[in-house]
C-alpha cells in the first residue's frame, strides 16, 4: 500500500514539470525553413514525397526524378516557385492557386500566381497534378 501511495505522490509531483515543459514555445532555432511536396492517389489521399533533398535550403534544386505533384507548403521562405524543367527556368514556371481563405494582406493567395508565399495549401492551377522538374526558393533578403 505504502508503494502505490509514494508512486500516487511522484506521479502528482512531477505532472506540473511535464505540462509546463509541454507548454513552452518552441524556439526561433527549431523552426527551419522547408519547402514539402504532395501527390495525390485515385482516392483522393494524399503522400508527402519526402525523399527531395534540398527542402530546407534556399536557392534553386533539381527534383531527384521528375514527380508529379498535387499540393506544396512552405514555411519560412519568403517565396518560392516550381518548374517543369530542372534548370529553374522563368518560362517554365508552374502557376499554383491557394485553395485556402482569401487573404487581406497577401495578394498572391488570392488569384493563380506562379510565386508561392508561405502556407500550406498551394494546388496546382488548373490541373490534378503536374511533373515538377525544379524550384526555386529564397529567403527575405
């Protein structure tokens, strides 16, 4: 009885240390900037293709096969574009539509547009999916 009474006593002690330390903030450090790339099956169900590197770095990257792709997020980078070639080339840049909530202070989000801002719920315009061979993203300068 005595073991179920101190175990009962620890549990009760500790609870605040773990809520509090599940309560804090994460720091600027470990939110990193990374571009995420989606397909889409015949059922609608959707699958990161994790397997592109390069998602967390600025500039232009060749995707390692060329993918098609759904739906893209991006966090941290100030804009972002995808190419149907594997040069980051201005002609072949793919125009994407924000499937979210009309945006007050981002026009990008609220008409097709071929620069990404951040978000999550970047489509590709006019079309289920499309083969990426690039993209391109870069931070505030």
């Amino acid at each position: 009885m005595r073991f179920f009474f101190r175990l009962n006593s620890l549990v009760l002690l500790s609870l605040p240390l773990l809520l509090s330390g599940c309560a804090s903030q994460p720091t600027e450090e470990s939110i990193s900037a990374h571009i995420r790339f989606y397909s889409i099956n015949d059922f609608d169900q959707l699958a990161e293709l994790s397997l592109v590197p390069g998602r967390e770095e600025p500039g232009c990257h060749d995707m390692p096969l060329d993918l098609n792709v759904h739906r893209v997020a991006q966090i941290g980078f100030s804009r972002c574009q995808l190419f149907t070639d594997d040069t980051c080339s201005a002609n072949a840049a793919i125009q994407m539509r924000w499937t979210g909530k009309r945006s007050r202070t981002d026009e990008n989000k609220n008409q097709p547009t071929v620069t990404i801002t951040e978000g999550a719920l970047w489509q590709i315009h006019g079309q289920r999916e499309t083969e990426v061979g690039s993209w391109r993203c870069d931070v505030e300068d």
